[in-house]
C-alpha cells in the first residue's frame, strides 16, 4: 500500500516536471519565435518606407479590416497581442506533437523548416483570407520572402527550442 502510494506520488511528480517543461518551451518558443517574426517584418517593410506602428496595425486587421489602420497606438498594441497569441498557437501546436512524433525533437533544424513552411502557408492562404484582412494572393517575391523569414526565424526557432526545452 505505502509503495503504491509513494509509486503515485513519483508519477505525479514526473507529470508535472513535464507539465512545467512544457510550459517553459511554449512560453519561450513564443517569446524567441514571435520576436524574431515581428523584428523580420518591421525591419522588411520598414526599408519599404512602412512605420512599426503600420506593420502592427495589419496584423490588427485580421480583427478589424481596414479600420485598424485609423487606430493609432491602441490597435498596434492589439496586433502585437495578437501576434504572440497566434505564435503561441503554433508553437503550441509543435511542442504538444513533439511529445508523439520523436522525429521533431529528433531532428529540430530539419522538422522545424518543414514546420515554418507550413505555418506560413497555412497562415497565408487559409488564417489570412478567412480573417477580416481579407488577404490577397501572395506575389512570388512575398512567398519568398516569407519563406525566407518563416523557415529559420519561427519553425528552426520553434524546433531548437523544442529540442532543449520540451520533455524528453
């Protein structure tokens, strides 16, 4: 009876350093791969003459059509918010599968590219257009350029942070 009971105990422990470990690489994933997103596009459009405050305000859209663009400070803030909740999302997303599909921990740089493929292809041709922003098709140079940023800056980012953060 007491070894069964301490038995229990030990799993509970287990299960919540795993919980906890969980948590850690999701909170950090999103804090590393959001940013590292949101600087890429910043500085992106900022060379294209578009302020901070503009590039937040699209991501807004998705909530507020064009009427995000007359929001000033307030709907920035709501795209910035936005945008971590929707990286948390999807680092979320690898770090639960993680737990079932060894590979993506296996092999973070490969499964991660994989990864930020498909998030930005999900994100542009399925979030976006479903969203009041109303998304258009995108060029050949945006899909580029967003491969270019979503391969090492939000899935390679996503599938390191698993790799050293997520529970084994």
């Amino acid at each position: 009876m007491a070894g069964e009971l301490i038995g229990q105990l030990a799993d509970s422990d287990a299960i919540i350093s795993s919980g906890r470990s969980t948590l850690r690489a999701v909170l950090w994933g999103t804090l590393i791969a959001g940013t590292l997103d949101i600087t890429s596009a910043i500085v992106l459009w900022g060379f294209r003459g578009a302020p901070p405050t503009r590039i937040l305000q699209s991501v807004a859209s998705g909530w507020l059509g064009r009427d995000s663009y007359t929001g000033g400070v307030p709907t920035a803030a709501l795209g910035l918010l936005s945008h971590f909740l929707i990286m948390s999302a999807i680092v979320t997303i690898y770090v639960i599968a993680s737990s079932r599909l060894t590979a993506l921990k296996d092999h973070p740089v490969l499964c991660g590219a994989l990864y930020g493929v498909i998030v930005f292809f999900v994100m542009s041709c399925i979030v976006v257009p479903l969203s009041a922003a109303h998304g258009h098709q995108p060029s050949l140079q945006a899909i580029l350029e967003g491969l270019a940023v979503h391969i090492p800056l939000v899935g390679i980012a996503i599938g390191l942070v698993t790799y050293r953060l997520a529970p084994r």
